[in-house]
C-alpha cells in the first residue's frame, strides 16, 4: 500500500514498510523495517529536521499510483 502520511510518503508490502520523508532543504531520510514499525528503534539520524516547504503529488507511473515527494528547487 502506498500512501501520504502527513509530510512522508510510505509503502508497505508483505511486512516491510519504507518511509521517504524531507529532511531540510533539498534533502531526503529513508527508513526501512521488515516486520515491525519505524520509529521503534533508536533514531539514528546525525542531524535534526528541518522544515522546509515540500510538494507531494500523486501520479500515474507504467500504469501503477505514484507519489512523488519534491523538495527543494527542481532541475
């Protein structure tokens, strides 16, 4: 299942589950767990978020639901 989850997006599939979330300007966290829920463990990251203004759109991707999670300046 893929879905919006506040600022992040996340995909779940037969006991793993992945999280894509901004993590200030420019700059992506992923996190991923088989068969448990992120957020259980430590959090590991180096530095803290920073909020940054995000835009999440869903799409349309080889006939399958995309979100595409863009943050920062585009290309």
């Amino acid at each position: 299942m893929l879905k919006q989850s506040g600022n992040a997006i996340v995909w779940s599939y037969d006991g793993e589950t992945l999280r894509a979330e901004p993590w200030g300007d420019a700059s992506v966290r992923v996190r991923a767990v088989k068969m448990g829920k992120i957020g259980q463990a430590p959090d590991w990251a180096l530095l803290p978020s920073e909020n940054t203004e995000i835009d999440i759109t869903e799409t349309e991707y080889e006939g399958l639901k995309a979100l595409c999670l863009k943050n920062g300046k585009s290309a």
